[in-house]
C-alpha cells in the first residue's frame, strides 16, 4: 500500500493524518528560532515559549490568515514532524495538502512547493479546496446534487461555503477568527479593569469561559499586570465578562453566514434549511454558538464532534476512496502569468 499524508497547515494548529497509522498528529503550528535561522523549537514546545522567550529566541506563527507568511521556517517544521513525530516514509507516496479557496493562484502554488521544492521524490503532491475536505470530514457526500452549507471558525480566518455536486457554489473567506476573540478578550479587560493580559491568557480564558450566549456561569483565576500601578496583579473573571468581549465579533460571523445565505440560489437553501449548517474549527467549540446561529439564520446548526480535525480527516477520504480522488488537484496543471 503507498504511503499518504493529508496535511492541514492552520493558522493556530498543523495537522497531519498518516494513511497507514490512521492517527492524527495535532500540534501548534508554531516554531522558534534561534540565530536568524536555526530551529529551537517547533509545535507545541514552542508555543509554550510564545510572550515568555527573551530576545535571543524569535517564536513565530508561519501561516498568517491561512497562507504561507513564512515559507522557510514553515517547509523545515513540517518536515522535521514528519520525520522526527511521524516517523513518515515520504519517498512514493502520496501527499494531500489543504488550501483556504479564497485566495490567489501564487499562494496556492506555494502549499505546493513545500514538497514540490525538495528532494523527496513523492508519487504525488496534490491540493485540495479546505471547503470540500471539511465536508468530507464530516462524512458528507457532497457528489450529491444537495446544497450544504459548511462554516470554519480558525484561527485568523473564516470561512463560509455552500457545496453542491463536488464544488463551490459560493465562498466567502473572512479575515478573522479564533484569534480576533482572543484580542478582543485583551482590549475588553484592559478597558474594564485596567488589566493587561496576554494573548494565551485570552484564548484560555475563551476555550474555560466564552459562551455565545448570555447567562453562562464560570470563573476563572488569572494574573495580568495592572496599568495604574504597573506590578502584577491576581484577578478572578467570570463568563459574563467574556461573553461582553466577544460577542461583537461572533455577531459579526453570524451576519456574514446570513449575508451568504441571502446569496444561495432557492433549491439549494431548501437542501440547507433541510440538513442545517455544519459547524467546524477550533473556534466552533464556543458554548451555545450553535443556538446562537441559529438564533440569526432560523437554520439548525450541527457543530463537529472535532472541529480541528474534519479537515484532515475529510483529505484522507480523498486519499482513499476512488470516489473522491477527483477532489485533489496538481499545481503543474495550472498556469501562472
């Protein structure tokens, strides 16, 4: 049997599914370095130095906003996992890389390049539209002639997509996403209590506390520093005050699902109405985000078991099943001016 890897570079997290294992790697997509260009550390050991490094040590996020910012440093880590976590046999086999749909043919192509400019000899380095896999991850078939409406909530993107008959109908990729909470969290805090707080320190306080909804119980014990005396400070915040930070921006994607909604052609919103909208991503795992789509739309929601993961798990079906391998593309196919 060939070997094949599905990878899906997230702006938060990189994860990669190894055909013959059937186990998904998940790890902070993340890496430090030191003296301009030596790894120090990559994924989550790296993540754990994010805001707390001295200056010696660079701790970088390689994808920004779903591409590729930083193609060096994100080509050395995915290849150091897969060697070093993975243990990957990369020589013949078949490679399946996700990529967001919005966005130009030169940041495709450099998804591509990742592999395609080394020196393994892959059987195959294809790349599949991230839309398509999250639906197939989700055990849609979207070869049917039924519309289906899939949202992604990363990290620094959003992306909303109706499918039907194996492609897009419609797309739309926002700019923002899990971490735009996370800074809305910080701006909220200082605002209100004059504390200043990191960036982790927000997202823990999200994934522990954020809720969509209000009336969410919960509090939890943080340490930020405090802007009128300067010195380090112990505060305890409760859900209420998280859901206060946050709830303009989740108003904001509920708005761009409804805008989209508004687009659909009237056959294929009587397939969405039908089967609902389904929910992925980190961000997905937001308490009541579900009831509050739907509180916007008048559509049910079905929010993924693994929102992470559907990607990759939606690439694997591609790898394996004969009747999805037209879902991965080759960038030597297209042409570039």
């Amino acid at each position: 049997m060939t070997n094949g890897y599905s990878i899906d570079m997230g702006t938060g997290n990189l994860k990669i599914y190894d055909k013959a294992s059937g186990k998904i790697t998940n790890e902070k997509n993340t890496i430090a370095i030191v003296d301009n260009d030596k790894m120090y550390a990559y994924g989550d050991e790296a993540y754990s130095m994010y805001e707390k490094a001295p200056e010696t040590i660079n701790v970088s996020f390689p994808i920004v906003n779903g591409v590729i910012a930083d193609f060096d440093n994100m080509q050395a880590m995915l290849l150091e996992m897969l060697n070093s976590k993975i243990n990957a046999h990369l020589q013949g086999s078949e490679i399946l890389i996700a990529v967001p749909t919005d966005i130009t043919e030169v940041e495709k192509k450099a998804f591509y390049d990742i592999f395609a400019k080394t020196k393994i000899k892959a059987k195959s380095v294809m790349l599949c539209e991230k839309p398509l896999a999250d639906a197939l991850g989700l055990g849609l078939d979207i070869t049917q002639p039924t519309g289906v409406m899939v949202v992604d909530i990363g990290a620094d993107t959003t992306e909303i997509s109706c499918i039907s008959l194996g492609g897009l109908v419609l797309s739309n990729l926002l700019p923002f996403g899990g971490n735009k909470l996370d800074d809305s969290i910080v701006t909220h805090l200082k605002r209100k209590f004059n504390l200043v707080i990191g960036r982790k320190t927000a997202k823990s306080l999200k994934e522990t506390l954020g809720a969509a909804l209000p009336g969410a119980e919960g509090t939890m014990t943080i340490v930020g520093r405090d802007v009128v005396s300067g010195l380090p400070i112990e505060m305890n915040i409760d859900a209420a005050t998280i859901y206060e930070g946050i709830r303009d921006d989740l108003a904001s994607i509920a708005n761009s699902i409804k805008i989209l909604l508004e687009k659909v052609p009237p056959e294929l919103a009587k397939d969405i109405v039908h089967s609902g909208i389904y929910l992925t991503g980190g961000s997905s795992a937001i308490k009541g985000i579900d009831e509050y789509i739907k509180s916007i739309t008048n559509i049910d929601v079905n929010v993924a078991e693994k929102g992470e993961e559907t990607v990759c798990t939606g690439l694997n079906r591609v790898l394996k099943d004969p009747h999805f391998k037209r879902f991965g593309y080759n960038m030597k196919s297209r042409i570039f001016f």
